[in-house]
C-alpha cells in the first residue's frame, strides 16, 4: 500500500491538467480501486477536480460486483496489491468474464515483470503512484478518448484496409486474418494499423510508444525505458496472431530501432 503521503499523485505546481471530460460535457466515468483509504480518497477529491465521475472501492470484489453489472465505467484504476483480491485476479475475472472496461494499474511497485504480466493479461498501461496527477489524467484522456465514438467524418474515409491476408475494421476496431478475428485490445489495434498503413516502412520505438501513451510520456527506468513496454506490446500482438496462424510472420524487427510490417 501506498499513502498519499508517500504518493506524488497530486497536482504539480503551478500546473492544470488537461479535463479528460467527453466532448458531450459527460464527465469521464472513472472506477477506482485501492485498499488505502487516504490515498484513494484523496485521488478521487483530485480526479473529480479534473472532471472526472468516480466511483471508489476498497477492495477488488466490491469492484468486480460493480463492474460485472454496468457498462458505464470508461476507464478503470487498479492496486497492484490488496489482501484477499488483487488488482491483477480483478482484472482476470473481468477478462474472463468479457468485460473490456480499460485498466490502469497505479502502484508503488518498480518491476518490469509485474509491468508486463499486466499488459499480457489485458491492461493498458501501469503508472507508478510516484506519477504526477498531470501524467495520469493526460493517460485517462487519451484511453478514454479512444473508446468513445468517432465523429461523423467529414471528409470520406474508408471504412477497412486489407493487407493481403489481413483485414482491419476500423468501424468496429476489429483485426481479422485469412478471414479469422485476431482478439486485439483498441491499443493492440492501434499498433496494428500503424505498422500495416505502412508497409516496409519503420516505425520507431518511439513512434510506437508515442501513439500509446501520448507524445514524450516517459515510463520504465531510464530514457530508454519505453523500449520494453514496446515490446511487450509487440509480443502480445504476434502472439494473438499465432494462434490464429501458427506461421504468422508478419511484424518484423528492426534491431534496436522497431518493427515494421513485411508484406512477405
């Protein structure tokens, strides 16, 4: 557990987040969960400042009830660690259950295992509580913005793309391969179609970190820290092809740059 004391969750001086509210004036919808009630009730008076409409937990199967019954909850924040049911099992059992409310893990916890057990398990992004409140309402804005509808387009856009054997919906936001859906997350999504809008062509670490986490947000240890979220990215997204075509081969690396898609 992590105190707000210990917590540098809160607003910088002298700063104003972005409001993270909709475009229709409907405050973002933002589940909290943590078994520290200090920290989760003053993060909760700081997101309802930003905007925000939370709704807050002390423990992982109050959440789980909750979330189980409404589709109103657009994003969801998530302790690494509670007693009798983690931030991690919450996850799970929405997964397995066909929940896909976004989730963000807000920890004290500095482990890049951890970091990437919860993005294969089907989290969006893991924040160290030591974050900035302006780092975290920049991460709900941008997932948040990413499941709403788009607006109509003005000009006429097309509706699919086909890459050989792939097909991308992005009406629907939906990947299939030789006619078989690939269960990509919206962000696995996004990754896809930036590498297959361009085939042959590189798409940087950064380029790849940028278009997940919003331009230089800065995670992991070091500068070049963002390097092994990508990957871990990357990793999950061939996976999910793979068990859709054992021999999917299409996401190639760049060594120490990125990836890129093979049209071969």
């Amino acid at each position: 557990m992590t105190s707000v004391r210990e917590s540098t969750i809160a607003p910088a001086p002298g700063v104003v987040a972005d409001s993270p509210r909709h475009r229709g004036g409907r405050p973002t919808q933002l589940v909290l969960v943590d078994d520290d009630d200090e920290f989760r009730e003053s993060l909760s008076l700081h997101l309802t400042d930003e905007g925000c409409a939370v709704t807050s937990f002390s423990n992982g199967n109050a959440a789980l009830d909750y979330l189980l019954w409404t589709d109103i909850a657009d994003v969801c924040l998530l302790d690494w660690r509670m007693p009798i049911m983690s931030g991690l099992e919450v996850l799970r059992e929405l997964r397995r259950r066909q929940v896909m409310t976004p989730a963000i893990f807000l920890t004290g916890m500095r482990d890049d295992a951890c970091e990437e057990e919860a993005l294969r398990d089907g989290a969006v992004d893991f924040i160290n509580k030591s974050r900035r409140l302006s780092v975290l309402v920049k991460r709900i804005e941008l997932i948040a913005e990413g499941r709403r509808p788009l607006p109509p387009a003005e000009t006429t856009e097309p509706a699919q793309m086909r890459r050989g054997p792939l097909e991308l919906r992005f009406d629907i936001n939906r990947a299939t391969w030789h006619g078989r859906p690939v269960d990509l997350t919206l962000t696995e999504f996004r990754i896809l179609t930036r590498l297959a809008s361009r085939p042959g062509i590189d798409a940087s670490f950064r380029d790849i970190y940028d278009l997940v986490h919003g331009k230089d947000f800065r995670a992991g240890d070091g500068e070049e820290g963002y390097r092994a979220n990508v990957r871990s990215f990357i990793k999950r997204v061939r996976g999910k092809f793979r068990d859709v075509d054992p021999d999917f081969d299409r996401i190639h690396s760049y060594p120490r740059f990125g990836y890129r898609w093979s049209t071969t």
